[in-house]
C-alpha cells in the first residue's frame, strides 16, 4: 500500500479520540489521513460504560491525582452529551443509554466514603444521590444481599462500543477522511513549515499532525523532543451469554474493582480495571486467569443472578494512563503538531476530546480552560 505523499492534516491513532478528531477537522473543511498501526483501533477493546462520576478504583490507586481528577469533572457530563450528540448525528443505534450508575458500598464505612464522595462531586455539579439498602432495592432488585446501600450518578450509562466505532468509522470515511490501518509510524521529523510522518509503507508530509495514538503517544512526541509519559496498562474483560432484561444500571463498586453492565442483545459485559499482561516479543495483551476467576467471582457476589449465566468470550485490551489529566494541545516549541489523549476513562471523553482538540487546532474556544491539559506540565516535572 502507498500512502498520499502530501496531506493536509495526519491523526496519528484511528481509536476513538484519532476518529472523532478526524471527524471534527473534516467538518471543518480539512484533508485528513489517520494512520492506525492496528487493523481496528485499540478502543475496540472497552467496555462501553459512560463514567461520570469518580472511579473509587483511581481514588483508591492514584490519591496523589485527586486533584487532576476533580478538575476534569465536569468534563464527564459533557462527554456524555456529548454522546448523545453524536449518536444523533450518526443517526446511528448504538445501544447508547443513559439509565444511571451505581456505585455500591456493602457496610457502613464503605456508604461513608461514598458519601463523601458524593457531596465533593455535587459541589461540581454532578447530579448524584445517596440511596440506602430499601430505597436501592426499590430501583436494582437484582443486587445481592451483602449490598448495603449505593451512589446514583443520574447522567451515567452505556453504549456498545463495537457498534459506536463502526458507525463512527462509516461516518468519518463518508465525510472523506483517509484511513490507513496495519501502518506503524515509525518517526517523526518537523520540516519546512510541515511534519514529516515515516511510516513502513513510506514517508508522508503533512502541515498540522495530531499526536492521538493513546499509550503510544510518548514514544510519539519523544521524536518531536517532548516528554509525555503515557504508559500501557493491559486490562482485562468479560462477557456472558444474553439472558432477559436484568441490570439496567451501569453498576460499580466502592472499593472493589467491578464494572457491570447488560448490552441491548442481553449479554452482560464484566470489567473494571482488572489487570492482563503482555506477552510475546510485540508484548500483546493476554488473558490472566486470575482476572478472570477474580472478576467473575466478584460480579456473582454483587449481582447473584450472574451464576446462572456461561461466560462467552474474555479478552484484554491496552488502557492508557498518565496522570489522571488529559493532555491536549500543542505540542511543547510546535506551533503546528497537536496532541489529543485523554484523562481517565478515556472511551467516556473521546468524543469530545476529538471536537475540542479540533477546536484548538481552528483557533476556536474549546469550552473549557485546557490550560493545565497542556503537555509542558511534564517538561516542568
Ligand atoms: C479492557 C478495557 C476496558 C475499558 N473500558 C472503558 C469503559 O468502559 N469506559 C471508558 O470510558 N473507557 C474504558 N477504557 C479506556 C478506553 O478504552 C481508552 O481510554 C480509550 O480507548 C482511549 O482512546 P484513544 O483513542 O485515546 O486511544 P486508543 O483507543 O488506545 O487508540 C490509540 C491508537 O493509536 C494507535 N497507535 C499507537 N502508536 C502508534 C504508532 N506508532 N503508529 C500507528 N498507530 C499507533 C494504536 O494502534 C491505537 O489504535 C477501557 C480500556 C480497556 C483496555
């Protein structure tokens, strides 16, 4: 395959926040080529839950990003307007509800620290209430004994993730943008008033480029003299068989690691920060069996009905993490390159962290001050 020589703009990473860039700089009348190293983008490998409110898993492992989280809350409820934006734009199903999410506590200590929780994120502006054991009961029959009581989030939900990026995908390539799959960009060189992008399937020159390629990003910016240190965290999955309407919350737990959820053909999909591992001398994402025992074990205890149900299909994916911020902007000494990852739950904020990143790079306001979102964050560390 040969790549165009000469491009108006290149998005480096065809996941969801490289696709729906893509998207946004078409709409604003610009050539785009997104090159992914992939054959689907690493995206394909979420689990679909819309997170608006903090994850006790990032509270629990990261509390020195406490503060970088809360600063990006309300971001959350965008990116999920955002979503339903979009699926309207697509005029496109993709299992998208916003049926509400629980974080459920299984003693009083646990209800406490929700509760906490839970008055910080309302004095950002998150529509969350506490729910005691009746009142919980009432509205998720389907939760085990041992649950105590739960925090709502009001604006939480779900969408098929395979769905979503296939319908974005046909939008994104009805609209003119270039696709190049299985193609690794191997270097980056600023030439002339321009970018020059090698890649195995030869050179392409570009005047803005658009660093969104997730964990691979560091390695990215690295040619371009920048730091940014994105780092690779393999996750694992879950999915059962279908089974009649059971869950209708996106459900997770106040200390424990769990997210669960039911897809509109009825399959329940299981995850929540379990770790995979990497494998093999291209380090692919592999199955750990005690994820899976662990993960599944944990989800029969929150929601009991789950025992009856077969696993169909398990699976892990690269999650990317950094410091709990999103790093957007131009890149560091580049008037020209840009780059575009996003904060915790990533999937969540893709879409709009693909519009802002093309607001920035059209001189437009963004809605929200990305000032410490920039990359030199790290030049200063
Ligand atoms: C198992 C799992 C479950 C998750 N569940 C959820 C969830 O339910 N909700 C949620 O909000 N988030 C979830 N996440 C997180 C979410 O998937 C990521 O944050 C999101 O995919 C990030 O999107 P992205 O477009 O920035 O990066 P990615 O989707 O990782 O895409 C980056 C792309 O860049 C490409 N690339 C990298 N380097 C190069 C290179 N040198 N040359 C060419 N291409 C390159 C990669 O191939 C990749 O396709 C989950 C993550 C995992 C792993």
């Amino acid at each position: 395959m040969s790549l165009a020589s000469d491009i108006d703009v290149v998005v480096i990473g065809g996941g969801i926040v490289g696709l729906s860039t893509a998207r946004a700089l078409s709409h604003d009348g610009r050539g785009v080529l997104v090159i992914d190293e992939g054959r689907n983008a690493g995206t394909n490998a979420n689990a679909g839950s819309l997170h608006v409110q903090m994850q006790s898993r990032f509270l629990r492992m990261y509390p020195d990003q406490i503060g970088n989280l809360e600063y990006s809350l309300p971001l959350y409820p965008r990116a999920v307007a955002t979503w339903q934006q979009l699926a309207r734009d697509l005029n496109a199903d993709f299992e998208l509800k916003i049926s509400g999410g629980l974080m459920v506590a299984e003693d009083a200590a646990q209800f406490a620290f929700l509760k906490e929780k839970a008055e910080r994120e309302r004095a950002l502006g998150l529509d969350v209430h506490m729910l005691e054991r009746n009142e919980l009961m009432a509205i998720a029959p389907y939760l085990g004994e041992e649950i105590y009581g739960a925090e709502l989030c009001v604006t939480e939900g779900k969408l098929n993730p395979l769905l979503a990026n296939s319908a974005l995908r046909r939008a994104v390539l009805a609209q003119g943008v270039m696709i190049a799959t299985e193609t690794v960009v191997s270097a980056l060189e600023q030439r002339d008033a321009g970018y020059s992008v090698s890649t195995f399937h030869g050179e392409v020159r570009c005047k803005t480029l658009v660093l969104a390629a997730g964990a691979g990003t560091g390695a990215l910016s690295a040619h371009l003299g920048v730091t940014i240190p994105t780092v690779a965290e393999p996750l694992h999955m879950n999915v059962t068989e279908a089974t009649s309407p059971l869950i209708l919350h996106l459900v997770q737990h106040a200390e424990r690691m769990i997210t669960l959820k039911q897809l509109g053909a009825g399959q329940v999909v299981i995850g929540g920060g379990w770790p995979a591992r990497f494998e093999g001398p291209k380090d692919f994402p592999t199955v750990e069996p005690d994820s899976l025992i662990g993960n599944l074990s944990l989800a029969q205890h929150v929601v009991p009905r789950l025992s009856r149900l077969r696993l169909i299909r398990t699976w892990a994916g690269v999650n990317t993490t950094c410091d709990g911020q999103c790093v957007l902007g131009t890149l560091p000494g580049h008037s020209n390159a840009f780059v575009a990852v996003p904060g915790d739950a990533g999937y969540t904020l893709g879409p709009l962290v693909g519009d802002m990143t093309a607001a920035i790079i059209a001189g437009r306001d963004p809605g929200f001050d990305v000032r410490p979102f920039s990359a030199s964050r790290f030049a200063r560390a």
